[in-house]
C-alpha cells in the first residue's frame, strides 16, 4: 500500500492534474469537432415520416397507456437523437466538460477515498 492509504492518487499533484484536464479537454473537444465536421444530416424515410408528428398516432398513444405514455415516447425520441448526427458532437462535448469536472473534483479530493481502516487517516468531515 501507498503511503498514507491513498494509492497512486496521492502522486497527482496541481500541475499533473492541469495536464491531464487540458488532454481530457483537447482530446474530448477535438472529437466533436471532428463529429461535427464529418456527421452527415439525418435522413427520415419520407414514407414513414416521424411518428410523433401525427396526431392520430400522438392520439393512439394516449389512449393506450395515457399521457405519461405521450410524455416517455417523446422523451425516448429526443434522446434517440442526441446520438446520431451533429447532435452526437453536442452529446460529446458536454460528456467531455462533465467528466473533466467530475475528473477534478476526485483528483483535488483525495480524503474522499481515502481508506478508513488506517486509524491515522481522518475520515472526511460530515455535515451536520
């Protein structure tokens, strides 16, 4: 074990922690953009259409499983579309500004997964 109980994670300091949020960052950001550079539009097959622009299917829905049913099938088709297209390049770069903060809030927290079975190390401070 570690010194400390912290793993390899006690080795990241402010200026490697940089580094790597800016790989992160640059590589996360240049994905998009080359997503949405390359994405061709999305082709809707003009025969069947979208189903939820009719209002007899829209209709059909509520009857069978009321408007919770309305609401979930629209949910389902907005979130269809945020992987395909240039709405992909969209999805990635708010993945990427996600995971880089989530990234930064663990590396400058490490008392977060620190163990506990060291009775020198402190567990972290509760809120009352």
């Amino acid at each position: 074990m570690h010194p400390a109980g912290r793993g390899n994670f006690a080795r990241l300091n402010p200026r490697r922690i940089k580094r790597i949020t800016i790989l992160l960052l640059v590589l996360g950001f240049g994905s998009a953009i080359a997503i949405f550079l390359t994405a061709r539009p999305v082709v809707v097959d003009p025969l069947i259409g979208d189903p939820m622009t009719s209002k007899r299917y829209v209709r059909e829905l509520r009857v069978i499983g009321g408007k919770a049913n309305v609401v979930a099938a629209e949910f389902m088709a907005w979130f269809a579309e945020r992987w395909q297209g240039r709405n992909l390049a969209a999805t990635v770069a708010v993945l990427t500004v996600v995971g880089t903060l989530a990234f930064r809030f663990v590396a400058f927290r490490p008392d977060l997964y620190a163990p506990f079975n060291d009775p020198s190390a402190k567990p972290p401070s509760s809120p009352p």
